[in-house]
C-alpha cells in the first residue's frame, strides 16, 4: 500500500522546497554521514512509499494534512 498518491507527492514536493517552514529531514542528519540535498542537510524526498532520504534507511509515512494539497505559495 503506498503512502501517498502521485499528486501527494507532488503537492509534498512543493511544500518542501518552497514552503516557509522548516524542511522535513532525517532526524539522523547531524551524524557527519548526511549531506545537504533537495535545499538542506539531510532533507527528505516525497515518494509514493512515504518520505526518504538517499544516504540512509531512514523513511516517515506521514506528512501534515495541508501538504497533501496543491500549494497555492
């Protein structure tokens, strides 16, 4: 069962990379093995599997209701 729908992930996408809050990221990331991708250390990526980030196993299925819609920023 996926996590979120193709257009969740696009509307999340938006959210963190234009949002005027701070990015979802890895609560790993200050463990000297993560790197700033995607805007900030550690950022996490919207998949259809839930958020992720490529230097880790590290996964969240969850995101604020409000992101799951299109952005209007």
């Amino acid at each position: 069962m996926s996590a979120f729908t193709p257009d969740e992930v696009v509307n999340l996408d938006f959210y963190q990379r234009h949002g005027n809050f701070h990015p979802f990221t890895c609560p790993h990331r200050n463990d000297g093995a993560h790197r700033a991708v995607g805007g900030d250390l550690g950022a996490l990526f919207p998949t259809v599997r839930g958020w992720s980030y490529p230097f880790c196993d590290y996964t969240q299925n969850w995101a604020h209701d409000f992101m799951l819609k299109k952005g209007t920023q």
